[in-house]
C-alpha cells in the first residue's frame, strides 16, 4: 500500500467487514467517520470500475487501525449493525420493489418504507 495514508506508529490495519459494493461499505465507513474513527477501503477502485462482477474480485474492505478496533465493536453493538441489514425485507408501497430491510427509502422511486 504505497502512498495510501496508513495509521501511525506500531498499529496495523485490521479489516472489521467485507462489504459487496462500494455503496454499502461507504455507508458503514460513513458511521464510523461520525464516531471519530478513521477508516480505510481497500478495492474500491476496482470495486467500482469492475461492479458487474460483484464480489468475484473479494469485495470492497473496510479496515480500521489496530488501535480502534475495540471502539469499533462497540460501535457495532450498540447501533446492532456490522453493515448488514438487521430489518426484514420490504416491499414498496409505491412500486412494488423489492427493498432491503437496511434502507428505509426504495432505490427505485425514492418512497419511503413508512408510505404505505
């Protein structure tokens, strides 16, 4: 990792989730920017130019310095999220999508989960 801004000192970086697309891991690196917590992706380059293959190439990483990692599990706990959906699916009052239980509006015409 040459030239990538790296944590100081004897601290490594350790990954605390493997996210499918760029979208999702950017939503859990935002959460932890919000606690304070400094973040690093690894493969969202390719992630993002390459999306058609998915999680093939191993997905989008998201990993913190060795240091944090505790307030990271902490963080976790208590919002009861890793980034996966602890909501059940739903289905759009509007159109009729499908929507994982992780967003609240549809990805397809920007309803929201409580419309209906």
């Amino acid at each position: 990792m040459t030239g990538v801004d790296q944590p100081s000192g004897d601290q490594t970086l350790e990954t605390v989730g493997v996210y499918p697309s760029i979208t999702e891991a950017s939503i859990v690196r935002g959460q932890l920017d919000q606690a304070g917590i400094r973040s690093w992706l690894q493969e969202e380059l390719t992630s993002s130019q390459l999306f058609q293959v998915g999680t093939a190439l191993g997905g989008v990483t998201l990993q913190v310095a060795s240091g944090d990692l505790q307030r990271v599990h902490e963080l976790f706990a208590e919002h009861n999220t890793n980034g996966t959906s602890q909501s059940p699916p739903w289905t759009c009052p509007r159109c009729g999508n499908d929507v994982d239980g992780g967003f609240e509006i549809c990805w397809s015409c920007q309803a929201s989960r409580s419309d209906g």
